[in-house]
C-alpha cells in the first residue's frame, strides 16, 4: 500500500529490544491502514456540520457540506464545526 506523504511519530516503550524491526515496520502499516480507513471526505462530513451565520442554517447534509468544502470562493461567516 502506498503511504502518500504522511508523517508519523510512533512512540514505544522498547524495553531491551522487545520490538523488532519487523514488529515496528507491521506496526506502522497498521497505523497506515487503520487511518486510510477513517481519513476520507464521507467520515468527514459525518463528523462535521457547516455553521452558516449569513443564513442562519446548520447544515449536516454530507451533499452541503461538500459543495462548502470544495467550493473555490467561500463567503465570509461560513464555518466548519467539529460535532465533537
């Protein structure tokens, strides 16, 4: 699989070398795995609403809130607002 340009910083307890280079190496395409799974536009509208203070409108439709994101001229007080 390729990575793309991704940077990890993967921290271990290595008590006198429990991990392999191998271990790590599998460790870090898991990693890769696991985030190319949730690191895409449809989680992303899940987990994001678009606050439209012109309109005074919250929008939640993943339909909305992509034509927001990639849309070339944003007007101002348009915001995009984690649910969490």
């Amino acid at each position: 699989m390729k990575h793309g340009s991704r940077d990890l910083l993967v921290l271990t307890r290595d008590k006198e070398g429990e991990w392999s280079d191998q271990d790590l190496e599998n460790e870090i395409e898991a990693l890769h795995q696991l985030l190319f799974e949730v690191e895409n536009i449809d989680q992303f509208c899940i987990a994001n609403e678009v606050i439209d203070v012109n309109r005074y409108k919250i929008l939640q439709d993943k339909k909305a809130i992509r034509k927001v994101i990639f849309s070339q001229r944003t007007k101002p007080f348009i915001f995009i607002c984690n649910k969490n």
